[in-house]
C-alpha cells in the first residue's frame, strides 16, 4: 500500500517576503506555504510541495453531529482514498459550538490539494481552512 511511503510534504523550503528570506524546518512548511500564498496570490502549492504526499489541512467548523465526518468525506472523495484510511484529530472549542479537525490529506497532485480547500469552503458550516 504505498500511502506510507508517501512523502511527508517533509521538503524544507527557502521563501522570500520582500526583502527578508525565511528559511522553515519542515514542520512549518504548509504555515510558510499558505503564508507565502496569501502574499503572493499565486498558485505556490504547484511549486513548493513534491506530491504525492500527505499535507496536513486545518479546518475550523460550526460542530454538528456530521461535520467531522463530513470533512474527512470531503478529503476522501477529493483524494479517491477510502475516509477510513484518512488520519485526522479533532478538537472542539471551550464553547463547545466549533470544532477545529485537522486532516491528513494524501495529495497526488497540486489540483487535489486546492480541490480539498475548494470543497472544504463550500460549506457553509467552515469557517477557516488553513
Ligand atoms: C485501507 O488501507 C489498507 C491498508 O493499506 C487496505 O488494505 C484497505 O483496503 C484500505 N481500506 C479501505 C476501506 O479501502
């Protein structure tokens, strides 16, 4: 099964913002990605990811009894993989009305990834997705 061979998105990554150059651990790397993406307006994800590989999304949601489940739907139909073979972890807010979900999406492709963002801010329980 070669979903754990694949790659981390573990490529560390020197950017530029303006004057100063950053360079990130790869840890950090999908933050300085969407960081570098809102900056830029470009499609920074076909350029600094190796695919496939497992990218990590952030999803902070209205919780109903269904979102959770939804969202790991969502990243399965996207990324043709079996939800039950998506890893993900939640956390509800202390008001108990949000619940951030962060999924491991396994991406084959630049168009995969935006596709997961795209699907994920269509509904309209999503608040964030990072
Ligand atoms: C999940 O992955 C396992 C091991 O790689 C595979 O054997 C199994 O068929 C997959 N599950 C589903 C529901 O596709």
């Amino acid at each position: 099964m070669t979903l754990f061979a694949l790659s981390l998105c573990g490529v560390s990554a020197a950017l530029s913002f303006g004057r100063s150059s950053v360079r990130m651990a790869s840890g950090d790397l999908n933050a300085a990605q969407r960081a570098f993406e809102a900056k830029s307006g470009g499609r920074v994800f076909e350029t600094l990811v190796e695919y496939p590989c497992v990218f990590k999304i952030k999803v902070i949601g209205r919780d109903d009894p269904s979102f959770v489940d939804d969202v790991v739907s969502y990243i399965g139909r996207v990324t043709d993989t079996a939800p039950a073979n998506i890893s993900f972890s939640t956390a509800a807010s202390r008001q108990g009305t949000f619940v951030s979900v962060s999924v491991e999406a396994p991406v084959a492709n630049a168009n995969e990834l935006y596709e997961c963002y795209s699907v994920l801010r269509n509904d309209p329980r999503v608040k964030v997705a990072l």
